[in-house]
C-alpha cells in the first residue's frame, strides 16, 4: 500500500513539474506575434505635474509622442504612452485625410 501511495505521489509531482516547464519556442514565437500586432495605447494628457505623477504611478515612465510619431508603423509600444490635446486634434485631422 505504501509503494502504491509513494507511486502516485510521485506520478503527481511529475505531472506538475512538466506542466510548469518553460513555453516551446513556438509558444514565444506567437507571444511575440501578437505583441507586434497589438494596439498602441494613447492618452491624452496635461503636462502638469500632478498629471505626469498619475500617469507614472498608473503606467511606469512618462512619455508623450507627437502625432506623426504616434503614426509611425511597426513601432512595438510596451506601455501606454501620452499625447498632448493639440498633438490628439492633429493625429485626428491626419487619420480623416488618409481616409
């Protein structure tokens, strides 16, 4: 009964040692690919200082793009960034001519 107990115990380690190995490569392959493909997240902010603090304390670093930046393809964001309300207008007025 011991050996049965100690079979199954060791059995069930085993399962969750292999369920916790690192992704394949083709796993990472497709982590990454949907990374690229995933939005770019803007926000409009103020310059002030209260709102940069809220910002950082929300997304990490601070970092406000114009909107020719914004535009700009096959640039990978890893974290929201920030956009100023005339820069938001501009990239506005420019994705309505492009239509």
């Amino acid at each position: 009964m011991r050996i049965l107990v100690s079979a199954l115990a060791l059995w069930a380690l085993a399962g969750s040692a292999v369920a916790a190995q690192a992704p394949s490569a083709a796993e990472a392959g497709k982590d990454a690919l949907a990374q690229a493909k995933a939005p770019r997240t803007l926000y409009v902010c103020e310059a002030d200082a209260m709102t940069r603090r809220a910002f950082a304390r929300e997304h990490g670093q601070v970092e406000f793009v114009t909107a020719k930046q914004a535009q700009a393809k096959g640039e990978v964001w890893a974290q929201p960034k920030c956009i100023t309300s005339a820069e938001a207008r501009r990239l506005q007025k420019q994705k309505l001519a492009s239509r």
